[in-house]
C-alpha cells in the first residue's frame, strides 16, 4: 500500500537522515550556542545549556579586539589558497604524466607517490623545520607555502592519477591524430573532462590546509602571523583557563570557509572521489 | 669588557689586541664599539644590533595583565637595543614542539623553560651562572625552592624567575556545612584523612571533591606526586637508582585514596584535564580541587556579585605520615646555545629581571607567580589580598619531580609518561591499589635501571 510504503520509507530513510544531519550539525549549533553567552552563563548549571538565555557579542568583540584575528584569517585564507594552487597544478603534471606517458620506472613511482603520503607528517616536522631554518623562512607565509604541498601533492596525484586512467585514451588518440601535441590535449581535452576530479582534490588540499595546526606552529607562530588554528590555541587558551565563548566564535568562523566550499562542491566531490573506483 | 659570547665577531677583549693589533686598529675597534653602543641604544654587550632579531617564546598567561606586561616589555627592549623584537606566547602543551624544533632548526633565542626542562635541554642552553647569581645577590638570595631545582649539576642555565604553584581551593560554605572550623580564615592544616572525611561529607551534600586523573601538564601531577612524598613513597631514592615507590605506608595510603575516590570526588576525574576542575568549581559541581590561583581570580571577574570569590578560599596541601609537600620547582628563562643573538638575548634576560621591569610583571600577577628572591617574599603585594597570603608558604614545601633524586631527564621521562599519576589512575578504576602499584614500580624500573 502507498501509505505503507511512504511510512516505511520515512522510517528507513528519513528518520536516520534526520538523525546523522542532527548529530552532524550538533557541533556548529554548539559552537554558536556558546558564542553568544556571557561566560557566567556557560558556568552556569542551572540554566539550559542548550539554549542563549541572555545574547551577547562580547565574545566575538573580544576575538576582534584583543586577538589579531582577522590577521589569522588572512594568513589561513592566503595560505590555504596558494598552496592548493600550487599542488594542484603539481599534481595535475605528475599525475597525467603518470597516466599516460609510459617511461621507465613509471608504475614504480607512481607506488613511491602513494607510498611517500603514508609518511606522517609528524615524522618530518624537525627536518623541515631545518630546511626552512636553512632557507630562513621563519615566520613568513612562504614556510607553510612551500612546505604543505610535499603533504599535498603526493595523495592529490595518486588520486588525479586514477582519475585521468578513466578517461578513454581513444579521445586523446584521436586529437593527437588532429595534430594536438601533450600540453594541448591536457589544456584543452583532459582538463575539461577531469573537473570532478580536479575539485575533489583541490577540496582535499584546501581542508588539509585549513585545518593544518603542527607545521603552522613550528614554522609560523609569532604575533599576527599564526593562522586560526595555531592563534586560536595559542590565544584563547591561557594555561588551565580557556575562554570557551571566545573560543567557540574563533571555532565557528574558522569553518565557515571550508563549510560554504563543501556545499557548494559536494556533488564534484564525491564523484571525483568514486570516479576511479569501479572499471568502466 | 668582559667577553659575554664566543660567538662575539667584534669583541674587543684584550686577547686581540695580544695577537697583535695595532694602535690604529686598536683606536679603529674602539670606535667601532662605540658606534656599536650607540646603535644598540646603551647594551654594551650587544655587537651590532643592526638587522638583528630576537625571537622570545614564552608560555600564556591566564593573568592577561601578565601577557601584556611580558610583551610590552620586550618592544620596550626592542626600542631600547635598537633590535627587531618577536615575542610568543604558546600554550604550555605546545611548549615542548617548539622547543625540539628550535634546538633542531634555530629560530628561538630566548625560552621560558618549565621546571625540569633546564636538565632536559642541558646541552642546549646557555650557561648564565653569573647573570643568575647578579639577579640573585640583587634580590637578597634564591628561595630555597630556587637553590634545588634552577639549576643544573652547579651551573644555572637560565635565569631562574620563579614559578605558579597550586594547592587546594575549596568552597568556604561547602566545609562549614561539612562541618570544618574556620574555613573562612583559610589555611587550615589538615591531614589527607581530614581532607577525604570533608570530601565524603560535601559528596553526601551533592558537591563532591574534583580532581583531575588524566594526562595534562598541571594539576594530575601537582596532586599526585605530593600525596606520594607525603604517603612515605619516592620514585626513586637519593642515589638516582633505588625505586622507593611499591612501599606499604604508599599502599596502605593510596588504598585510602581509593575509597576516598569514591565516597568523596566526582568519579569522572580519570578523564579531566587542567581545565575541567576549573569548569566543574567555577560552576558550582565541585567543592574542592588542587589547582592554581586560576580558579579563584577567575571567580573575582565573575559578575555575581562577588558571591563566588567570597566563597572561594585556600589552604596548603594536607600532611601525611612522611609530611606535606607541594610539586614545586621554578622556572628559568634561557637562551638556546645556537641563538644566533646569543648577545642580544643576553642583555634583554639582564635588561628584564631589573627590579623596575621584572617586579612590574611580577606583581600583577597577584602572588600568582611566586617569588623567586627572598625580597620579595616580604613584598607589600602579598597584603593586597589575604586569600592568596598562603600560596607565599608553598615555596618551604616543594619538592621536584624526581625527589629524592635528581630533577633530571629520567624524572622527566617518568612524569611526560604520566607513570605516577596513572598509578592513581589505574587504582581507583580497579580498586586494586597493590596492582597499580606494582605496574607504576614495572615502569619505574625500566626508566631508571
């Protein structure tokens, strides 16, 4: 019966949609909720925790005023940006030369690449941090630009590479028959038909460096120089006592970028992502 | 002139003019310094401060005051010297990272280092027994505290400026109706059973003891390792080696801590960090916790009146059979032995621990902070608020990670393992204090074999 079936339905499938959408924005309602309370009323047991009894904005003038902020913003943003560029136009090299131009080595390294991402960055910090010492490139922008693309690069070429394996090679064959050369088939054909992929991965580079917090702090942590999630820690954590309210408005606002990315790129996102996943 | 650094490229001490300079070059390097004086706005030691750069890391303040001071004082420098100034302040937790890279890559001068961290990094630091003792002889003397654990095997290496200390906060209301006589006035000498029959009674009442159990940088082992010196245990003898820590008083006491575990704290503490005792007093869980004087100044910026801050009050940590003791050794502030400004960093520590730039950052910290020199023990600063007179009689108690032993790398190995405090951690959650014991002495040995 329909209405049977539009009650299963619900129950099946709404009910847990509901459910995960509820649980998954949870924390960006927490995090607002918070922000605008005064700190006796987060302290505060007897009021409803789940609710802003009494608005206010201090904790976002505080983060304004007495934090540099918009500073760390900027730093995020430029960063984020450029280093994703700069990957992403790495990987689109690496990757379509490891699709497609056969030469000597070439499975081996495309194995060295993917094997390269599973190094933690952990591992790495303190011989970076020597490189950039050497380079002396403390505490400038261009420490995180040159050193977040050797974390980028390698898992954003293994994931272009198996992108650019399904698209058919007859299409190249037939423009190189045209008499395109590499770098025009790449501009003119490949790219156009990578778009998922090439979204999918620039999302990916994005996030990892939004959210980037141990390289940030080793390489550029001084005055207005840090990005959100090295200043937010730094400066809104001051020993054992932490300014929750100022904490969720610097929380809150530093995933707004990347949540406005993913809603728009979702749909890119998740076929970039499957696109090389079954033989077609 | 004293020469202050080896890596000084104009220094101008005697030893050259030795090797054979002549007057020319002599009147040629003289006037050279001066210029180098005049460039450096009065720091003689300073070679040249042009295009040069100090790099301080420090960690936060929760006093803001304290922060703000802190960095003024080091543009202030800056101006002075004629040097480019950056000063940081990372969260303690982050501290350790910095530090490794710094030693590793450079780009660190100067470093607040935390207690045991001067024996952790020996070989990286500068040696500043002179500037160390000037500060001291200026000061009438180190504190006590100061003399055992600022410096290491003879030689300071820093300059020791003192430490935050924590003891026991409690809610005055809370003991009255548990029955405590003049909890009001604050510092009452309590026995760790005085102290539990209070927690049992307040848990009764629905406000528990808090204390955190987990691995952060405070207050787990603030607690832990006072309740072990006082219950008659050590994790390691005077000789470095001998692992005192499976004792019977240790087991007989750390079984009353079981029990008092559950018929008196908030259970959940096995999972708290330095901030969740705060959270849990500031809003009312709690009665009690070991914690520094963070939780009552924050319960003086309360807008309620005061209602918080008159409740709050202080008193040392109580005694156990083998005394009362306090986690306690100071801070140092030093500088990285591949400081490229080793001479500048130099003059910005003697420049800073001055009595007119140091005492002023010092004493808006409210006793927060306390002293590193005698003279300051008897600062007026200490009659401004008398619920913080007690934390000056911590210094008399406190011991070092480490004790009997050295404060050195294996105390401080056997503390960022948490061995200690996930003794107590592993006793209350099996209720088998001999078991935990017996894993905590395992871990010992193996660190200090």
């Amino acid at each position: 019966m329909m209405v049977g079936s539009d009650k299963q339905k619900a129950l099946q499938i709404y009910v847990p949609l509901v459910v995960y959408t509820l649980l998954l924005l949870f924390p960006f309602y927490w995090m607002g909720v918070v922000s605008f309370k005064p700190t006796s009323d987060i302290f505060t047991l007897d009021l409803n925790p789940f609710w802003v009894q009494r608005f206010t904005f201090e904790n976002y003038q505080y983060l304004f005023e007495n934090t540099e902020f918009i500073s760390w913003m900027w730093n995020t943003m430029l960063i984020a940006v450029v280093s994703t560029a700069l990957s992403i136009f790495c990987s689109i090299c690496i990757g379509y030369a490891l699709a497609r131009l056969k030469f000597p080595g070439s499975d081996f390294m495309g194995i060295g690449i993917f094997l390269v991402y599973l190094v933690p960055p952990t591992l790495l910090f303190i011989p970076m941090a020597e490189v950039i010492g050497a380079l002396n490139l403390f505490n400038t922008h261009w420490a995180l630009i040159l050193t977040y693309p050797t974390q980028l690069i390698p898992f954003a070429s293994w994931l272009l590479m198996g992108y650019f394996l399904t698209i058919p090679k007859e299409i190249e064959e037939s423009a190189l028959m045209d008499g395109c050369s590499r770098i025009q088939i790449l501009i003119r054909i490949v790219l156009p038909l990578s778009v998922p992929g090439i979204l999918s991965a620039t999302i990916f580079c994005f996030t990892l460096c939004w959210n980037e917090f141990l390289y940030a702090l080793i390489f550029m942590s001084s005055g207005d120089m840090k990005t959100i999630p090295v200043g937010t820690v730094s400066d809104l954590i001051k020993a054992d006592t932490l300014f929750w309210g100022s904490l969720m408005a610097s929380a809150l606002l530093g995933s707004v970028p990347v949540a406005f990315i993913y809603s728009f790129f979702v749909k890119y996102y998740v076929s970039g992502l499957t696109a090389s996943a079954v033989k077609g | 002139m004293e020469k202050l650094n080896d890596n000084q490229p104009t220094s101008i001490s005697g030893e050259t003019t030795e090797k054979g300079m002549t007057r020319r070059q002599v009147i040629k390097t003289g006037a050279a310094a001066a210029g180098a004086v005049a460039l450096s706005g009065g720091f003689p030691y300073i070679s040249s401060a042009q295009n040069k750069t100090l790099n301080i890391v420090r960690g936060t303040y929760f006093i803001p005051g304290a922060q703000e001071i802190a960095k003024q004082q080091a543009e202030e420098f800056g101006k002075q010297a004629g040097v480019k100034v950056n000063a940081d302040f990372l969260n303690w937790t982050d501290l350790n990272t910095k530090i490794g890279a710094g030693i590793q890559a450079g780009g660190i001068d100067v470093i607040e280092l935390w207690p045991v961290q001067n024996h952790l990094y020996a070989n990286n630091l500068v040696d500043m027994t002179e500037e160390a003792e000037e500060v001291a002889a200026r000061g009438g003397g180190f504190e006590e505290y100061v003399l055992n654990s600022g410096h290491v095997n003879g030689r300071y290496l820093g300059i020791p400026h003192g430490n935050n200390a924590g003891t026991i906060a409690y809610r005055i209301s809370a003991f009255e109706k548990a029955g405590v006589k003049h909890a009001d006035k604050g510092g009452m000498d309590m026995t760790w059973d005085e102290y539990f029959a209070v927690a049992k009674e307040c848990k009764k009442m629905g406000m528990p003891f808090g204390q955190s159990l987990g691995h952060s940088l405070g207050d787990p082992i603030g607690f832990c390792y006072p309740y072990m010196w006082a219950s008659g245990a050590l994790e390691v003898g005077d000789d470095g080696k001998t692992i005192l820590f499976n004792t019977p008083t240790f087991e007989y006491a750390l079984n009353k801590f079981v029990q008092a575990w559950k018929d008196g704290y908030d259970e959940t503490g096995t999972s708290w960090d330095d901030s969740s005792n705060n959270r849990a007093y500031l809003s009312g869980k709690i009665a009690s916790t070991f914690n520094g004087a963070s939780i009552y100044y924050a319960s003086k910026r309360r807008d309620d009146g005061g209602k918080l801050m008159n409740d709050t009050h202080h008193m040392l940590m109580p005694k156990g059979t083998a005394g009362r003791y306090h986690e306690f050794g100071t801070q140092t502030m030093g500088i990285l032995n591949n400081s490229e400004n080793i001479d500048v960093a130099k003059e910005y520590l003697k420049w800073w621990f001055q009595p007119e730039n140091f005492d002023k950052w010092w004493r808006v910290q409210e006793g927060y902070q306390l002293h590193h020199v005698k003279n300051l023990a008897n600062d007026p600063m200490w009659k401004d608020d008398p619920k913080m007179g007690i934390f000056k009689e911590i210094p008399k108690y406190g011991r070092l990670r480490g004790f009997a032993g050295n404060p050195n790398e294996k105390a401080s190995l056997a503390a960022s393992k948490y061995i200690v405090v996930d003794t107590f951690a592993k006793a209350v959650q099996s209720g088998d204090a001999k078991d935990a014991l017996e894993w905590g002495e395992r871990q010992l040995k193996r660190i200090y074999r």
